[in-house]
C-alpha cells in the first residue's frame, strides 16, 4: 500500500511565502512523475507543476516565476516553494505521485491541504 502525506499549508498574507511537502511511503518499486494539484472553491482541480523522475519541470502559467517544484529522490518527497503568494493561490492543495509497486503503477494522491491567502 502506498500513502502520500502533505504538510505546510496554512494562511499566509499577500506577497507572503509557503512551501508544501509531499513524503510518499509504502511498498515502492520507484516513483515517477509528481506534481501538485490545487482546487478552489467551485472551480475544477487544475495542474499547478509536475517534476519527472529526470527532474523536468513544466508549471501553470499563472505560477510560472512565482513558484517551484523540487524532488528529493532519497526521502520520496516532493515539494512546492510558493513565493509571492496571491489571493487568487487559495485553494486546497493535492499531492500526486506515479507510483510503481511490484505488482502495478498508479496515481496515488494525498489527502490536500488548505492554502489560504489573504489580501
């Protein structure tokens, strides 16, 4: 079984900075591509940025120059440097991992972590 735990998110002013943190864990053969999700309140969860496994990156343009994904392929985590955050950020924000096991490969997703960001 394979589990993706989130943490880092929290209510932030304007201009302020976050970063989210993704550890995958269980029965890992390897993981593939990662990203992170954001949905906000009536609106359709979108890609915000994935990182290969060759550490490429491809990013939303609403957060192109603003934010950055990072892998540590040590400690099966991903992360989400969120810099000068907008309201317009605010949304519930969900890890994603292509997960190999001996047996499969799939998309496992965390549980999402509320990103709130005040004007």
């Amino acid at each position: 079984q394979v589990q993706l735990v989130e943490s880092g998110g929290g209510l932030v002013q304007a201009g302020g900075s976050l970063r989210l943190s993704c550890a995958v864990s269980g029965s890992i053969f390897s993981i593939n591509h990662m990203g992170w999700y954001r949905q906000a309140p009536g609106k359709q969860r979108e890609l915000v940025a994935v990182i290969t496994s060759g550490g490429s990156t491809n990013y939303v343009d609403s957060v192109k120059g603003r934010f950055t994904i990072s892998r540590d392929n040590a400690k099966n985590t991903v992360y989400l440097q969120m810099n000068s955050l907008k309201p317009e950020d605010t949304a519930v924000y969900y890890c994603n991992a292509r997960v190999a096991t001996l047996i499969s490969e799939h998309d496992y997703w965390g549980q999402g972590t509320q990103v709130t960001v005040s004007s």
